[in-house]
C-alpha cells in the first residue's frame, strides 16, 4: 500500500520493534493517557517520569475535562494503550493545543490514525476536535504482548468499509446522502477490503506483517477520507448498532468485536453478501458473538427492534439501510438463531 504521498493525519510513522524506546528523551515535559497493563508494559522502554499520569476509566467529556484542568505546564500528550486512551490523548492534545504522540499497545480500534477524538457525552457519541500523531509508533514487539483476539479486532473498523459503503449507495440511491456521492472512495475502499482479504491469514497469526496490514489499512483509509472531509465509507449501519448498545447497556465495548456484531447483522438486512462477509471474519477468528460481550439474547434483540427508533431521533446520524427497514421481531429471531450467546 503506498500511502505517505497522499493526504493523510499521521505527520510521522515509526513502525518496527522496539520503535518505541527513547521517545521520551525527543518530547519535553509530558503527561500520558494511559491503563494500568498498557503502561507497565511501555513504562519499560522510558527513562523520564510524566509530569502527569492519567489512568483513564473513562472517555465521557465531563470526566476529562476534570483530568486536565489546572494541570502545571507541560509540551506533549502520550496516548499509551487502546481506543480510550488514545481518544482521551487526543481530545487532550486539541483541547490544549499540545503536541501529541501516540503509542497503541493494541490495534482493535483505528482511533490511533483519525484525527477527531471519539468520547462521549451522557453516554452519546461525539466526534471533537482534530488532533494528529506526531509521531505515531507502531512497535511490534508492544503489541505482541497482547491478547491476539485484541489486534485481530482491529479488523473490525476496516471490514466495516463492506457494510458503510453500501449504506452509502443506498442513501445516495434514494437522494438522502449527505455528502457528494463519491463512487472513486467506494472503489479504492474495495482496494482496502481486497488488501486485508490477502492478509487474513497474517492478521490471524499476529505477525509483523498482520500487524502492518492493519495499520497500512487504516493509514490508507484515512488518505481517502480525510480530503473528502468524512468517513460515510466506514461509518454506517453497523456502527449504529454499536451506538445503540453502548448508550442502551451504558458500558464499553471492545470496539472492533462490537463492529464484527454489527456488521454480521447490517449485512443481512441489506442482503448484501453476508456469507462471504461472515466467512472472512470466522477465518481471521474475529471475536463478533454476543456471548464474548456478555451480551444477553433480551439486550440484543431489544436494541435491534430499537434500531430505527434510534436512529430517526439522532439528527447526526447518516442515512443508512436502517431507515429503509422495517425490522419485525421475525426476521431478528431468524438473523441472530447462528450467534452465540
């Protein structure tokens, strides 16, 4: 994939083992976003104490805020960790106009190369701000240290480009799309979906070149997404799912199993090649079925009967296959009779 000529966030890529040690001694003063697992692993590779570390239980907007007031002078934002850490790093680094770097310790989330931060307000999702890697460090020998089900998830944000991008046909169809229709973002987002159906078998065995897939991926995504100034190619039904659960069940979620879910079910109500799709995430041994959420069968078939109640109500929300269906309690009980819960 080549990728560093085009339109991209990610301002510098380091990517290899051991890439991480000594970034500390290049950034001044800095606080760190981070978990308790990720930073014991990461801590190993730095010499400098944070001014600051913020153990991040959560990403709603109000708690944040909380961290990073009257803080003592500092010049960069780490982000050590998944998803949450690096959202909360980058909302941080924006809100502060400091310098950030991002460290993922697992792949199961592409918050690592999109610039808006993902966090939450009462529960409901919001894209804030515009912050971007520099650099962003992709150290194979971190990531390795954890769970493979925890980078094979990293899957999850860029099969989703199977279901969003035929949400955005339909919208475009019935003259509800929000933005231009670009068939070009659909085409080289196929270019995307075809490059990670050659790296199955790598992404499954968590090995370096696994691991650069998922990342080239997501970089490449990006380089679509972002001159076009959204992400309708990524984002469709299957995330709404996701959006419905969380705020419903009012938890996280591993963000790229969650996906897995919504993508298994978003593909079948648009009838849209749900074998094939379902047969690529059995192989990579994508984690998608309820019962690895501790989702219960009630919860689920609640939220989906909800789908298009939820939807409707939040004005934010693109135009998807969602608001075509009518979805009766049948057709859930026939779609989820194969999950595991």
């Amino acid at each position: 994939m080549n990728y560093f000529s085009l339109n991209t966030n990610v301002k510098e890529l380091r990517i290899g083992d051991n890439s991480s040690k000594g970034i500390d001694k290049e950034i001044g003063k800095y606080i760190v976003f981070t978990m308790k697992i990720p930073w014991d692993v990461l801590k190993k590779n730095l010499t400098k104490t944070p001014e600051k570390i913020i153990f991040v239980e959560s990403v709603e907007k109000d708690i944040i805020d909380n961290e990073i007031d009257n803080l003592d002078d500092f010049d960069t934002v780490l982000g050590v960790g998944g998803g949450m850490a690096i959202d909360c790093a980058k909302y941080s680094s924006w809100k502060l106009k400091k310098r950030l770097v991002s460290i993922p310790t697992i792949l199961s989330v592409d918050a690592f190369t999109t610039p808006a931060a993902g966090i939450r307000v009462n529960h409901d999702v919001r894209y804030l701000g515009e912050a971007s890697p520099n650099p962003l460090i992709i150290d194979y020998k971190i990531l390795k240290t954890a769970p493979k089900s925890l980078n094979i998830a990293g899957i999850g944000d860029l099969l989703s480009i199977h279901t969003a991008s035929f949400d955005w046909q339909i919208a475009n169809k019935a003259k509800k799309s929000e933005f231009p229709f670009d068939s070009n973002a659909i085409s080289n987002g196929k270019e995307i979906l075809n490059f990670v159906y050659n790296n199955i078998g790598n992404i499954r065995e968590n090995n370096n070149n696994g691991l650069r897939c998922i990342v080239e991926a997501y970089i490449s995504l990006n380089t679509i997404c972002l001159p076009i100034g959204h992400f309708r190619i990524e984002e469709g039904s299957e995330h709404y799912l996701f959006y419905e659960l969380e705020e419903r069940l009012k938890r996280p979620f591993l963000h790229g199993e969650i996906i897995g879910l919504g993508i298994y079910l978003m593909s079948r109500l648009q009838n849209n090649d749900f074998k094939f799709i379902t047969s690529i995430m059995d192989d990579v041994s994508l984690s998608y079925h309820p019962k690895s959420m501790m989702i219960l069968k009630k919860d689920l078939i609640d939220s989906i009967l909800n789908l298009r109640n939820y939807v409707e109500k939040k004005s934010k929300l693109w135009y998807t296959i969602i608001n075509e269906s009518s979805i009766e309690k049948d057709w859930v009980e026939e779609n989820i009779k194969l999950l595991n819960f």
